[in-house]
C-alpha cells in the first residue's frame, strides 16, 4: 500500500535523528498501524493489525530485539 494514500497523521520517535533514518507510525481505524519510511514518505506502508502492533510494543518493552541495536 502506498504511504502516501493513508489518511493519518504520521508520527516519529523523538529519539529520531537529524538525518531522518527513522520510521514513522500512523493510527489507522480499528486499532490498525500503518508503517513507513520516513526518508520516502511516498512509498510502501506496511499495515498492522491491533494485537500484530501490541505484541510487538510487548516484545521491545521486554527487550526482545535489544541484540539488534547497534549501540
């Protein structure tokens, strides 16, 4: 799906860098969370479901996917 075709209001972590190399999320109806780039804000999204988005907030609140940080 094309970023830019979803209605929302994207947002970024504040921990995001000057350079921009981060994602962007946006609520969507019925729980749903769109995904993009945001260095090509016009292209792909990716949309996830409510518990799609839940247990993978569960996972990085638990540490799950600390071993693929780079610091």
């Amino acid at each position: 799906m094309s970023a830019s075709s979803i209605e929302t209001k994207w947002v970024k972590s504040n921990m995001s860098t000057a350079n921009g190399q981060c994602v962007e999320l946006g609520a969507l109806t019925g729980g749903r969370v769109a995904m993009r780039n945001s260095t090509d804000p016009d292209g792909p999204a990716l949309v996830f479901s409510a518990l799609e988005i839940e247990a993978f907030v569960d996972g990085a609140k638990k540490g799950e996917f600390d071993a693929m940080c780079v610091n």
